[in-house]
C-alpha cells in the first residue's frame, strides 16, 4: 500500500496542468471584472455620498447566481475604502461590512447575526446568552462612539429573511433613527428577484431602496471571463481545442454562470492531472460536468436535516407514482406530512414546506411553474429532474438517514 500511494504522490511531483489554480476560485478577486463595467459604476454611483459623510439609499442587487453581484460590490467597497484612507480628515470614519447570510451558525438567528456584526466592527458579545434587545443595544453603543457611516453588506439576503424574518431588516433601518453621530445603509444581494415582493409593506417601506438588476452572461461574455483567467492559471498549450467554448455554453446555458464554468475548468484540470494526461480535454470537460451535478446534488442532500430529506423522498415517491401526471405543493406537503406521522416527527408549516421546494428549484434538483388560475390564485407546479444514478443514489441516502435516525 505504501508504494501504491507513493507512486500516486510521485506522479503529482511534476505539474504539468496549473499554473496557478487560485485564479479559478470563486473567492479569487480579478483586477478587473469583464462586462460588468456598468452595474459597477452604478454602484459606485449610488454609494458616492458616503465620501461626504452623507448617508446613501439602500441598495439591492439581483441576479442569478454567478452572474459578478459579489464580485461588483467588493470591488466599489475597496476603491471606498482606498478614496477614505485619501481623506483620512473627513472628520468621521466610513465602515463597510460584509457578511455570508447563507453561512451556518451565523446568521440562523437575529442573535448570532447582530453578534457576528459587532464582531466585525471591533466589538464583543457572547455567543449566546443576553437578550436580543441587549445585543442592539451594544450594537448602537458601538456604532456611536464615533460619528461614523456603516455600510452593511449582507449577501443572499433573502435567505437571512428566510431564516428569521423581515422584521429584522426593518428593525435595522429603524435603527437610523436612534442613532445621533452614525448612520447604517444596507446594500443586500440576492439571487431571487422577487425577493421584497414578498415581505411585510411596512418593512418594504421602510428600505426606500434602489435595485440594480444582473443579467445573466451569454457564452460570448463568459468566453471572456475564462480567457482572462486562464492565463495565469493554467501552464501554456494544455487546454486543448474548444475547451473554453464548451465551458461557457454549459454555463450559458444553464442560466449565465460564470461561476460554474470556472468551477468546471478547475474539476477537469483536476482530472487530467489524476489521469497524468498533459492537456485538459472536451472529455475532461464533459467529466467534469457529471461530476460537479453529481457532487453538488448528493452533497447537498447528505448534508441537510431530515426535514429537507422527507420533503424531497416526498417528491420522488410521488413522481414515481404519478408517472409525468404534475405535482403541486398542497400533493407534496400531504404526503409529507404522512411520512412525519409514519416517523413520528412534528411537521413542518405548509408556508416552510413551500421554501424548501424553493430552495431545491434553485439547487437545480427540481423545476418549479408558477401557473395562474385566475381569481383561484397561483399554484407552484412542481417537475423532479434527477434521474439515473443521481437519484438511485439520493433514495439511498434518504433510505439510510430514515432507518438510522
């Protein structure tokens, strides 16, 4: 065993494939950020008074994912950050701060998320233990100490409404009005584009926000994206003939995602460079695309409560028995709900039922239609799209996680 991994590791001694891989990570922050020139001067634009001390409009970004939201805010924060350290007497301070609201045992609760916050900006709060009330207190006393303008940047911001809800943000923005010195401006980033339809009106109201909305890439454009990355990334002469093309038109196809097509470079470098071949191929290309589907889905899938497995096993046992008939959610959430009987477990609402269909539609594992039906409302119809071994592998793992549980 021990020649086995020897010769592996041997065989690794040599790089014959990167240069420098780093360029294809998705937290790898170009120079320059290509066709997107445009939604960042308007960033820029929209965030320009925080120079003069001046608070700005709340700002929203949308867009699917991949699609440079991230990438484009960063970049404005570090030129801001750059300006003020040009004006180091303006007489106040400009802070801007990022967080993950998808991030797990952070922003799960108004708590965590607030704490996490004030960690950020210099303070501290215990992990738990204090009333919410105390937190925003600390919260302000911090901010105040010295006339200052924050900037929050909270991204997949509707996931952090998901998860706790949108009085949170009103409560953020009503802060403004406590506060003497200091000033807050949100700037949230979201791939659904519906998002703040549907919150609370008052909360809504409450924003007054600008909305800056991002296209989805076309193969062209991504083409553009990887050329300027693949020079550093990759050594010289190892992608092979239309590599970059079938990359984008994945990713262009499925949904404008230059973040995708990065990621398969990166996996079919990876496995050419297992396979000790010296160039990246289309085959690598098309291995690389099962494997990511397939990583990504099961992953997912393992990783996730048994809520969110007793929906989806709910799902493909109804598919199977309706044959191509269509789902709707008031089908899904009966027959779940019979299963948390079976298992004895406390169901789920409807209305959380209905997020978690939400989050698989974004997940790529099912398709959701929104159909009309007039003066009765609207009704989600619901297509699963896993199949083969992808879905032999999820019943397994849902099989397994409901006998050992």
């Amino acid at each position: 065993m021990a020649d086995d991994l020897d010769e592996i590791f041997d065989s690794f001694d040599e790089n014959n494939i990167f240069k420098d891989k780093f360029l294809l990570q998705s937290n790898y922050m170009p120079e320059e950020i290509p066709h997107r020139e445009k939604e960042i001067k308007q960033i820029a634009s929209i965030l320009a008074p925080v120079l003069r001390g001046e608070k700005t409009s709340n700002l929203f970004l949308y867009g699917n994912t991949g699609t440079g939201k991230t990438l484009s805010i960063l970049k404005v924060q570090e030129a801001l950050e750059k300006r003020m350290q040009k004006n180091s007497d303006s007489g106040f301070e400009l802070k801007i701060q990022y967080l993950n609201c998808k991030l797990k045992q952070v922003a799960d609760t108004e708590y965590r998320i607030l704490a996490e916050i004030i960690r950020q900006l210099g303070g501290e709060i215990p992990a738990t233990g204090l009333p919410t009330q105390a937190v925003y207190s600390r919260f302000i006393e911090l901010i105040e100490q010295r006339k200052q303008l924050v900037i929050l940047i909270l991204d997949e911001i509707d996931q952090l409404v998901k998860k706790i809800s949108n009085n949170f943000l009103y409560n953020l923005t009503r802060l403004n009005f406590e506060l003497s010195k200091s000033q807050i401006s949100l700037v949230g980033i979201s791939n659904d584009l519906t998002f703040l339809e549907n919150i609370d009106p008052r909360v809504k109201s409450s924003l007054s926000e600008e909305e800056i909305v991002f296209s989805p890439y076309n193969a062209v454009q991504i083409q553009d994206i990887l050329a300027k990355r693949v020079e550093g990334a990759f050594k010289d002469n190892v992608l092979g003939s239309g590599v970059i093309a079938k990359c984008a038109a994945y990713a262009a196809r499925e949904s404008g995602d230059a973040r995708r097509a990065l990621d398969l470079l990166r996996v079919a470098g990876e496995l050419a460079e297992r396979e000790g071949e010296k160039r990246v191929t289309l085959k690598h290309i098309d291995e690389a695309k099962s494997k990511i589907e397939r990583d990504k889905i099961l992953d997912v899938i393992t990783n996730h409560p048994k809520q969110f497995q007793m929906v989806l096993n709910s799902i493909i046992l109804l598919s199977e028995e309706k044959e191509g008939i269509p789902l709707f959610t008031g089908d899904v959430y009966s027959n779940y709900q019979r299963f948390c009987t079976l298992y004895k477990i406390e169901p789920l609402t409807q209305r959380r039922v209905g997020d978690i269909i939400q989050e698989f539609d974004m997940l790529g594992i099912i398709n959701v239609r929104v159909i009309s039906k007039g003066r009765g409302g609207r009704m989600r119809e619901i297509k699963l799209i896993l199949s083969g071994p992808v879905l032999n592998k999820a019943k397994e793992i849902i099989r397994e996680n409901m006998v050992y549980s």
